[in-house]
C-alpha cells in the first residue's frame, strides 16, 4: 500500500466532506424562510430577537455568498459549530460522546450477522438448486427485506410480554451499586476491563434486540451475495482445472471458491455497514430508548436544532467515508491482485 | 498393448435451462495407447476441447453424456453417469489453454503446488517444494523467480509454463492439453515438444494433444485424430495423415496451412462450422463439402483403409479415390 | 425495423420469458395487487375518511380496538379503522416510490453518461458530485431539508431523490465507460456524427437495461428507506395516510395495541419483497452463466 494512495484518498475524502458542508450551507441559505431564525433554532419568547440577531452576526449574512461558505467552512472544520440549542452544549463534543453507544451497537449487530451470514451463504452454495439451498436463499430474501423498525418494534414487543425491560443501554442503578465507570465509553468494553461481570451481561442484554433488529439487513444480504459468489466461482477455471489435478474437495472449497468471494464480501459488507448506521440510529431511540446519534437525531428535529444537524451532517458524512476507505483498503490487502 | 483411454460411441452434450441439448460431440470411437502421443486437430467448436474435458474429469455440471468413455479400464463415462473417483491427478491430468485464469490468484505457485501434491500423494510443505522444484527446472522456469510469487506476477509464458510444471508434478500417466503452446514462443514450444517425447518414451506417458496447429501435430504425434462437427472424420498415422489426406476436410485443411516460403495463394476453408445443436443424419461434413454427392444423405460409416480410419463415402470401395 | 421497435420487442422477449419463473410471478402478484388495492382504496376501505387521517366521532370509544369483524385490523389511537388507513397508506406508498425512483433514474442517467461521454473537467466535476452525494445517506439530507422548509411528504422525496441520483449515475457512469471506449463509438465520435445521435444510439441503448434492472430491485429499498423517515417523524406529518407514520403512532402503545405497529410492517415487507422479487428475476436475465442446471460436479 503505497504513502501516495493514502494521501490521495484522505485529499479526496476531505474534498467531499467539504462539499457536504457547502450543501448544507446552501439549503440553509437558500430555503424558503430567514436563515438566521432557522440558525437560532426558531426562537420564541422575549430574548428570541437577540438570538436570531446573533445567529445573523454568526453567519454573516451580510458579506458575500462565498464569503459565507468560507467562513461556514472553516467553523466546521474546527468544530465550531455552536452550541446545541436543544442540548445547550457544544455540538461535536456531544455528538462523539453519543456516538460510541451506535457504534457499539453496529458492531456487535454485525459480529452477529457477518458469521452467520456467510456460514448460511456457503452451505446454500454448496448444496445449489437443492431443497435447502431454496429455503435458505427464500429466508435470506425476505429478511433483506425486512423494515428494521419493525423488526425492532417486534423484539421490543416480545421482550415486553415476557416481563423484561430492556430499555436504554444499562442499568443506571445497577452500574452506580457495582461501582461502574466509562472509560471508552464502549460499555461492554469498559465492564469487561474493570471486571464487572453484573454490569457485562446488563448491558449486553439490553444491546441484543437493537443488534439483531440492525443484524437482519446484513444478514439477509450477505446470505444471498456469500452464495452467489462462491456458486459463481465454482464455475471459474481458477476452481476447474485444479480439480483435474486432483486438488481435494475440501481445499477447492475454502481456498479457491471461498477465497474469490472474500473481496466481494467485504465490498458489499462494508457498504451495508455504513447503511446500517442509518438503520441503528432510527431504531435505538425511539423503540429502545438507547441514547446514542438517533437520540440526537430526534432531539435536532424537535427543537429545530440546524447546529447539531449539521454536525450530525457532518460526522455521518465523515463515518461514510472513512467505513469505505477501510473496506476499499481491506479489500486491497486480501486481494493480491490489486497493490494501491 | 494397454490402452490408457477408449472411447465407445461417446456423446456429449450441453443442457441449457429449458431442457435442451446441444451435441458437442456426437458419437466418437477411439483408443489411446500407453506411451502414445494422440492428437486431436479441428477448428473451434468442433468438440475437441470437450473430449480432451470428458478425459480430464472436468465437464460442467450441465453436460449429458452418452456411450462410454474408459480410461485404464475404468469406466468413467456409463451413458449418463460419471465416475471419476480417484482419476483426476492421479491418473489423468490436464494443462489448460488459458493459464491466465487457470492458476488461482489468491495463491502463490509453491502453495499451488503443495495444495495439488498433497491432495494426490499427501506430501507435507518440504517434499511438495522439493517436488515443485525439480518439475519447475524441466520447464525451465527458475523455482525461485516463480515458487513465491502469485500468478498476476508472472508473465504469460511463465504462467503457461509454471501451469504444466503442476500438471506434470501429479505424476499422471495420461495428460489432456488443451492448446498448450498458444502463449509460448517457438523455443519454448520446441522444449515443450521435446520435453513431451520424453516423457513418452521414459515414463510411458500418453499424451492427448488438442489443437489447431496442424504443423506441430504432424511434427509430434503418433496419431492423429480429425475432427469436425462433434465426429472423428478421419484419423490415422501423424504425418502421413498430412502427406496424404483423404478425407475432404482434411484436405482442406493440409491445403489452407501457409508453408514458409513457399509461395501458394492462401486458401481457406469456405463456409461456416454447422452449429453446435441437435441430432445430424446426414454426414457432417456435407454442407461445406466440394465433393459431396448423394450418399452423402446419411453419415458415413467409419472405414479402414490399411491403417487409417476415414468417415467419407468416396472411399466405399476399397482403395478408390 | 427501427431501433426502439427493436429494443422493445427485445425487451418484451425477456419479459415474456419470466412468466416461467415462479419468483417473477409471486413478486408481479405482489406488487400488481398492492398497486390495485392502492387504486381502489377509496373504493374498498371501509372507513375512507378515516382512512385519509380524518378522526371519526365517537373517537375515544373507539380507540385501540383489536382485531374484530368491523375493523378487519382493529383500529388506532385515534379511533380510525387501521385497515382503511393501510389501504390508503398503499397509495402513499407508491407515489414515493414512483417518483423518487423516475426521477433519480432520469437525473442520474443523463449525468452518469454525460461523465462518461464528455470526458475532461466535465467527467471530473460530475465525479466529484456523483462520490459526493453516493456518501451521504438519504435520512440526514432529510433532516436538513425539513429544519429548513418544514414537514411535508416532499421533504422525504427530495431527500431520497437527492441521494438516490447519485446511486444510478454511479452504475451508468461505470458501464457508459467501457461503452464509449469502444471501437463503434470512438469511429462515430470521429466521423463527426451528431453527439446527441451518438450517445442515444450506442451508449444509451446498452447502458439502460442494467440500470433499469437495478432500480427495479431498488425500489423495495426505496420504500424502506421513505419510510423509515416516516417513521422518526422527519417527513409527513402524524395522522398522514402513510405506513412509516402509522407505525410511528403506533409506539406508544405498542404494549397495548400492536396491532397498530404490526399490520403496517407486514405490508412493508410484502411489497418490498414483491418488487425484490421481480428484480431479482431479472437479474438473472443478465448473467447467463447462472441459469443452467447445476450439481457440484466434483
């Protein structure tokens, strides 16, 4: 991997998180309405004048468009986005402290579903055109199509009936009693470091239904693409000839089909992954009460909070890039073929 | 004399999704020797690369087969069903025409080798490099320019060549090749042919040779085989079969090869290959056949004339012309 | 014959040759009754007004109900028959999907082959959109739209389109490469053929079926996405006659009254199953090397 691809991928990348911005920007400036009430966070009550005043100065609304942009610009990418309004905090900050909770959430969804996911997809392969491969592949189908929330809500229903709360990412009373801390701010990680088993398992409880409501998607996908690639590439002549040489079953299987479908797989999971973050977010707060980016996401949109929006713009514009940068990289190291 | 492959009225096949054949080949008899180098020549489609598949154990999953194919006195080919329990490597091996997609590319050539010699004879990592080694240097290929390296990285004649090496390791006493020279220049080539007689006459190996370079067959093998349209048309002694063809086809053939200085107009063969598609009556050859006549309504039975077989009505009576 | 008669006896061809599937069938049976059903929704729902959001009067004693044979899905919080609201959450449904997939696909043709067709800083400027908005996700494009102009259903549509666009410029852009590098459109562009001629005639023609079967399949996603938007409040406003809404009214009592959450989501799925399904069959269609028999052979 060469220095030079890096620099040109980081460029480019950052290129795009400025025109993000700049977007942005422009539907703030150029929507219907007074940009400066928008960017006060529509302002009620005997001080709301001096906000919207304020929030003029702020913007600038008075130079140039471009000079507007720059300015706009160059706040962001310093993290000065203000205060939240719905928060009465600094947005970047607040939106990094929220962000490990959805983090932890995707990633354990998907240590759940990558596995199983490809398992499925292979033994389905192996068994092409067969009763089970049908079944699997009809299961697959329909959990791709699965609306996450409602899978969610369902989960929630069914813990629900059967008397277990699993609201919100821990047990507050629970963790104050044991003495628990953050220190990542990765729950289950920080459980695990200061030995805490009560709070490892709480947490870790109430992280499975979100996980596997976010798990479905992957799931399915991956069950459909694993198949597909690896019955695609039992039919190579990279798979063929080696078989005349008398290359065992076995090693056919795991290092040359399994093997050509890896880059595939880590393509397409990559891509789900940054999908999925979407997913999470609509789902830990309003069905499970986590507090984490959908937690945000709903208070930005009820308190017509425009600064945490952007930044929320901003992260998850960052976190897509950088999820495609590492899969595009990953792909590259498993794959000899291709030398950035 | 052993016979390493016999073919019994084999036909094949390929089945697409709504159920329907297409005949690749459509009923050929032949033997193959011990110690034999046996060419098939024809142009494409004609089926050669499915009967050099059918011997190497490599036909798709939606071939249909008919007759029956033996090799070493094994029955791999029963009408429809196949067995190929311990021939692939062990006894048949195959080179391909295409090295490029034929070596695995998430894999360098020492762990190709390896995954090949343990699968066939359980050799461990140090006796399967040793045995990668020795079979690299008759190629001519420098094992440690080439044993660490992945396909992608060699050039294409390394790659042909590094391909046959692991063909050759099987220690298999029959080897299909499928075009084996088409990436390599015509030193390599030569080697190649040498290195073949060799093994022929030292290791009793039979070669089925597949290709359309009719110079090289007549200069190599024992036999030659032709093919059009999924039938042997003719087959006989290597180069006598192109001193003196007799069947049409293969006067066609002979004719249309530019020979190096000397100044003939180039002929080629008018007409197209018929398609590869469903039964056929009448002699394969006739629609394109300068001297077909009414007989020619059904297919001919294959004849002997002193050592050739020939599938050609002119040759009704023995000896005419 | 002409050129489009062509294409669209082709066409007809692959379509006619799904009917032997049975996948195609199931998801045309979807999708054609789910549209009918959209259709004649103010025909066939028993309570129409209530169907449309309007509140019935004797709303309190009526709210929550279960399942029961006056109200096939029992009904919501506000007393309206949830079946009739379903009914007409059909149309809503459709409409989204509709316009956003038309609309992104027609944009993002034009610009993904105009990239590939006009080389130099136009196919540079368009790439850099295409990357740009292919990174951002639908939702928060979402968000920022509706702080600026408000609630509406054209907040989720404008959203998803400005993403969506992006998607099959990506996918066109990809195939009208290797398309215009080719010998028969290099030879048009120097005969100084008309550019327009051009692009319609070569590189259009062989760029669309893919994309076109894409954004079949994508429609389910389309729907999901629509409605997840629906459902964290950024789109329609409550009491809409739209699935993601309903089910968002359906949270806080969800204990009580599932129903209400349950029934949309069943429908979610089926539909978007239904388009998946059709797209999936005709995927097929492109990859011939899948479609014969197989057994593992070895």
């Amino acid at each position: 991997m060469s220095i030079n691809y890096v620099v040109k991928r980081v460029f480019w990348c950052i290129l795009i998180v400025f025109g993000i911005i700049v977007f942005s920007y422009l539907i703030l400036i150029f929507s219907p309405g007074d940009p400066a009430v928008k960017w006060a966070g529509n302002p009620r009550g005997p001080y709301a004048s001096m906000a919207i005043e304020k929030a003029r100065e702020e913007l600038g609304l008075n130079d140039p468009l471009y000079l507007q942009i720059a300015r706009f610009v160059y706040n962001v990418f310093n993290g000065n986005i203000g205060d939240s309004i719905a928060y009465k905090q600094p947005v970047l900050p607040l939106i990094y402290s929220r962000l490990q909770s959805t983090l932890e959430l995707l990633v354990i969804a998907y240590v759940i579903a990558v596995p199983l996911g490809i398992f499925l997809g292979i033994y389905s392969a192996l068994r092409r055109g067969s009763r089970s491969d049908s079944l699997i592949q009809a299961v697959g189908t329909i959990l791709a199509n699965m609306p996450t929330f409602w899978v969610a809500t369902g989960l929630f229903l069914v813990f629900s009936m059967s008397g277990i709360s699993l609201y919100g990412r821990i047990n507050t009373r629970l963790a104050l009693s044991t003495g628990f801390h953050p220190i990542t701010g990765f729950y289950l990680l920080d459980s695990l470091i200061q030995g805490n088993l009560l709070v490892f398992i709480d947490v870790l409880l109430r992280l499975l239904p979100p996980a596997l409501a976010v798990a479905v998607y992957p799931l399915g996908v991956l069950i459909r693409l694993t198949r597909t690639l690896m019955a695609e590439a039992l039919l190579e002549d990279f798979v063929r000839v080696p078989v005349a040489w008398g290359v065992r079953r076995d090693i056919i299987i795991w290092r040359y089909a399994l093997k050509a479908s890896i880059p595939g797989v880590i393509q397409i999971s990559g891509l789900s992954f940054a999908y999925s973050l979407i997913d999470a977010m609509v789902v830990e707060y309003t069905v499970f009460g986590r507090e984490g980016l959908g937690n945000l996401l709903y208070d930005a949109l009820n308190y017509s909070d425009f600064r945490l929006a952007i930044g929320l713009i901003t992260v998850v514009a960052v976190f897509y890039l950088v999820v495609n940068t590492l899969t595009d990289i990953i792909q590259a190291l498993v794959d000899p073929r291709v030398r950035l | 004399m052993v016979l390493a492959v016999k073919a019994v009225d084999l036909k094949i096949g390929y089945m697409d999704e709504e159920e329907k054949i297409y005949w690749a080949v459509r009923g050929v008899s032949f033997q193959v020797s011990e110690s034999e180098i046996y060419c098939i020549v024809g142009e494409s489609g004609c089926g050669k690369s499915t009967i050099g598949n059918a011997i190497a154990g490599i036909l798709p999953s939606h071939a249909v087969t008919s007759g029956k194919l033996y090799i070493y006195d094994k029955k791999v080919i029963d009408n429809e069903k196949m067995d190929y329990t311990g021939i692939r490597g062990r006894v048949v091996s195959y080179i391909p025409q295409n090295p490029g997609t034929s070596l695995n590319p998430y894999e360098t050539i020492e762990e190709q080798f390896y995954h090949v010699l343990s699968s066939v004879y359980g050799y461990d990592k140090r006796k399967s490099v040793e045995t990668a080694r020795r079979y690299l240097a008759m190629v001519e290929l420098d094992p440690d320019k080439v044993l660490d390296y992945y396909p992608h990285e060699l050039s294409g004649g390394m790659q042909q060549r590094a391909a046959i090496s692991i063909a050759l390791a099987t220690g298999a006493r029959i080897i299909v090749a499928d075009e084996p020279t088409s990436s390599l220049d015509a030193h390599l080539r030569l080697q190649l042919i040498r290195l073949m007689r060799k093994l022929r006459d030292t290791v009793r190996l039979s070669l089925i040779l597949i290709t359309h370079d009719l110079v090289s067959a007549g200069r190599i093998c024992d036999t030659i085989a032709v093919m059009y349209a999924g039938k042997i048309v003719e087959e006989g002694r290597g180069s006598l079969l192109l001193t003196e063809p007799l069947h049409p086809y293969t006067q066609m053939l002979v004719d249309a090869v530019p020979i190096l200085g000397l100044k003939k107009p180039l002929k080629s063969i008018p007409g197209e290959p018929p398609q590869v598609g469903g039964e056929i009556s009448w002699c394969v050859f006739r629609e394109r056949c300068p001297v077909a006549f009414e007989k020619c309504g059904i297919h001919p039975p294959e004849l002997y004339i002193m050592e050739r077989k020939v599938s050609c009505w002119r040759y009704m009576n023995h000896g005419a012309r | 014959m002409n050129s489009i008669e062509a294409n669209i006896r082709g066409a007809a061809y692959l379509v006619r040759k799904q009917f032997r599937k049975m996948r195609f069938k199931t998801g045309l049976a979807i999708v054609l009754v789910i549209t009918i059903l959209a259709l004649l929704s103010p025909i066939i729902a028993p309570f129409p007004e209530e169907g449309l959001g309007y509140i019935p009067e004797n709303a309190v004693a009526k709210a929550r109900l279960p399942p029961n044979p006056v109200n096939i899905f029992g009904t919501d919080t506000r007393g309206r028959d949830l079946f009739s609201r379903v009914l007409f959450g059909a149309g809503s449904a459709l409409v989204e999907i509709l316009i956003v997939v038309l609309t992104s696909l027609s944009i993002g043709i034009i610009i993904g082959v105009s990239a590939a067709y006009f080389k130099g800083v136009v196919e540079h400027v368009l790439n850099y959109l295409i990357e740009l908005f292919v990174s951002v996700p639908a939702i928060i494009i979402a968000l920022a739209l509706r702080l600026a102009i408000g609630p509406g259903l054209y907040v989720v549509i404008l959203g998803l389109i400005t993403t969506w666009w992006s998607w099959y410029a990506r996918i066109t852009y990809i195939y009208a490469r290797s398309i215009v590098e080719m010998d028969y459109v290099v030879l048009a562009r120097l005969s100084g053929l008309n550019s327009l001629k051009i692009i319609y005639r070569h590189v259009l023609r062989n760029t669309i079926p893919p994309v076109l079967v894409q954004a079949v399949t994508d429609m389910g996603s389309v729907l999901l996405e629509a409605t997840s938007i629906n459902f964290i409040g950024l789109g329609v406003p409550l009491n809409s006659p739209e699935w993601g809404v309903i089910m968002l009214e359906g949270l806080p009592v969800i204990t009580i009254a599932p129903w209400i959450t349950m029934f949309p989501g069943i429908f979610l799925l089926i539909t978007a199953l239904g388009f998946s399904l059709i797209g999936d069959s005709l995927r097929e269609e492109l990859d011939p090397r899948m479609r014969r028999r197989w057994r593992l052979w070895f």
